[in-house]
C-alpha cells in the first residue's frame, strides 16, 4: 500500500457537497462548518442536529431530495455517508470520472481521501491517521497525544507563535533570529518532556 500524504486543507469558499443526512453526515459537518467551505447537503431527510448546525451557516444549502449522480457536478469535495452501498458506489464511480476527490463512509477502499482523528491545541493542529484501517485506533492515539500536551498549556504555544512575530521585527539578522528561536523550541521540548516524564 502507499502512504499517504499528510496535508491540510483551505477549504473557505470551496464547494463541499455532503450526501446524507444521518450521524455519520452529521459528523462530517461539524468538522466542516468551520473551514468555511461552501456546504451543501443532499438527502431524503435530515437529522434535526443537521438542520439546526447549518442554520446558523449563510451559504449553506439543503436539497431534500433523492441524490443523482449529476449533482455533483461543480463540487471541489465530496463527502458520500448515505447507509445505501449501491449509491454510494455510484456517486464514487462519476466522481472518479470527473476528477472531483470524493470521501465514502462505507468503504475507505473508494476514498481519495481519509479525514482524521485531531484536536486544537492553541495555534497547534495535530492529526492522526491509520491510512483508513481503524478509526477507533486513531482516536485512541489522539486521546494520549491529547493527555500529553494538555489544554491549560494553550498560552505556551501561542507565546512561541507570538515570539517567533517579534522576533521578525526586532532581529534583523537571520542567523541571530533562527538561533534564539533555536533556544526557545528546546526549552519547550525539555519542559513537556520532564513533564511527561512524570505521568
């Protein structure tokens, strides 16, 4: 198997399309709506969590109909989490054959692209990933990686990203600039190091 490729995206003003309306859309939706993509939902019918999380979303649209394959014409991003194989199947085939990367639920053999388990920490995203073998095991490991780099330790990081600004303004010098910031990374790492040392 090939690895994948680590990446995040920009997703504001892209066009995001959901098909489904049940807990797994519903999940998918939460992690979207603050990319600020454009979203569109497509099902028969929609959890009342659904229509409350995009109510509060301007250009989000839903469509209470039965999805055809045509609808994903446009659509830089496909999310297929319908409970029906058969259609899935079909919107992953006319996907493919329109370039356009599409994600299904069901069956991470027809993904272009796997969403992982993450958590914000400050101005730090980390993720994580089985490549689409086990999710369970992702969250897991995301649960410890969580425990090791606690939320109360927010402001650390974002001093470092503030420092790092300063630094730019303050030492003209590069080399002076990437040493002293050289500095503050291992003082960082030694600190949550012995911290977790500890544990």
């Amino acid at each position: 198997m090939n690895k994948l490729l680590p990446v995040f995206l920009k997703l504001d003003e892209k066009k995001v399309l959901v098909v489904g309306g049940g807990n797994v859309a519903l999940e998918k939706l939460q992690h979207l709506v603050p990319t600020g993509c454009e979203l569109t939902v497509i099902a028969k019918e929609c959890r009342p969590e659904i229509l409350e999380l995009l109510s509060a979303v301007p250009k989000a649209k839903i469509e209470t109909k039965e999805i055809q394959v045509s609808d994903l014409d446009g659509f830089d991003l496909i999310y297929s989490a319908t409970n029906d194989r058969e259609t899935n199947r079909k919107l992953v085939e006319y996907a493919k054959e329109k370039r356009i990367w599409i994600n299904c639920a069901d069956d991470p053999t027809y993904c272009d692209f796997y969403s992982s388990a993450y958590f914000d920490r400050g101005p730090i995203r980390v993720a994580v990933s089985t490549q689409g073998e086990f999710a369970g095991l992702a969250g897991s490991v995301r649960t410890i990686l969580e425990e090791i780099l606690p939320p109360e330790h927010d402001a650390d990081l974002e001093d470092l990203i503030h420092i790092r600004s300063l630094s730019k303004q303050k030492l003209g010098d590069a080399n002076q600039r990437k040493a002293a910031l050289k500095f503050l990374l291992n003082e960082f790492k030694e600190k949550y190091l012995s911290l977790n040392k500890k544990l």
